[in-house]
C-alpha cells in the first residue's frame, strides 16, 4: 500500500465532477484534496479542481496519473 500525491494542473475529464460520478479502479482511493490551504477529507459530493493536490492511497505501485486510477 502506498501514498501518492499529484496536482491538477488543467482541466481534464475528471475535473469539476463529483467524486460519485467518477469510476475509479479497485484498489485505489482518493484520500484528499489539498486546495487553497484548506485540507478536504472528500465524500460523494466533492470535486477535484484546478491547483488541488490530491492524495491517492492505492495497491498498485504502476500510478503515473490522476487517470491511471479511473475506469
């Protein structure tokens, strides 16, 4: 099990959609968003944007990207 953090440095497809709305792969869970100095432990409702850092926790040691943990 490992920690990885990425930022989100443009709009992409997984932007500005609610954390229910997106697939994500087994294994892997979006743990949470840095944004504006603020710390956001994310539930459903939840959007990653623009300049957030995020941090996955995952069993896969092969994650390069935000959309390598999407379906």
């Amino acid at each position: 099990v490992e920690a990885q953090e990425f930022i989100i440095r443009k709009e992409c497809q997984f932007t500005n959609v609610p954390l229910k709305n997106l697939k994500t792969k087994p294994n892997n869970l979006i743990a949470c968003i840095g944004r504006k100095r603020q710390i956001i432990i994310p539930g459903g409702d939840d959007c990653m944007e623009v300049g957030d850092s995020v941090i996955v926790v995952t069993m896969d040691s092969h994650i390069e990207d935000l959309e390598d943990i999407l379906m």
